[in-house]
C-alpha cells in the first residue's frame, strides 16, 4: 500500500466479494486494484493500467473454467445451452445495475424512446 494511501472499507455479499476476486485474478491485479480501477470506471474517469492489458487471446479464456463445468460428463451440449449456462445471471445483474443507475439519475429510461441513456452532465 502507498504511504499516502488510506483504507477505504464496504460490505458486500460473499458470491460478489468472490466474482470480483476472479475478475481481479483474471485480470493480474489485486483485490484493491480492481476495486478501485472499477470504483474509477463507474466515475467515468477510468484509464486501464498497462498491467491489466492482456491480449485478446487471453481474455476468453475467462470463461474457461465455466464452459468446462458446463462440459462435464458424457453428454453433448448445444451452442445455446452453453451459452445460457456461462451468461446464467447477466440479466438479473444488468437489471439491478441498470435500476441503481437510474436511482441515482445516472441513467435514464424512455418507453417513447425505446431504451435507455446516459443523464447528460450539467
């Protein structure tokens, strides 16, 4: 830790405290720096340290493990049911994401419009 540095500490539930490890550990960073690179994202202010690059090889395999546990045992497995099995929660994550981002009047939804936008900055 910098000298300058100071602790900052939340709570959050187990499996999101897990996730973001995995990310972090994808990622070659640490918890702090993935939490913080991600606190800096979220504030549009996000630049990515080169130490987080990784080619575009190395990326996927992020989802190795879990296409491999999809995989497990004798049977074939569709496209579409792998692909249902590894994004199994995005859409509950991106509703809440999206919900705490309009409370916060981050973003905003028109029916008339048809989807959603960023709130522009004053």
């Amino acid at each position: 830790m910098a000298d300058d540095a100071v602790p900052v500490k939340t709570y959050v539930p187990p499996y999101q405290k897990e996730r973001w490890r995995e990310h972090a550990d994808r990622l070659g960073m640490s918890q702090s720096e993935f939490v913080r690179t991600m606190v800096q994202a979220g504030r549009r202010d996000f630049e990515v340290p080169a130490a987080a690059e990784k080619p575009a090889e190395e990326a996927s395999s992020g989802l190795e493990p879990q296409v491999k546990d999809a995989l497990s045992g004798d049977e074939h497995r569709s496209w579409d049911d792998l692909l249902e099995q590894v994004t199994d929660g995005v859409e509950d994550q991106l509703e809440a994401v999206l919900a705490e981002l309009q409370e916060a009047n981050v973003v905003q939804y028109s029916g008339r419009q048809g989807g959603y936008r960023l709130v522009e900055e004053p």
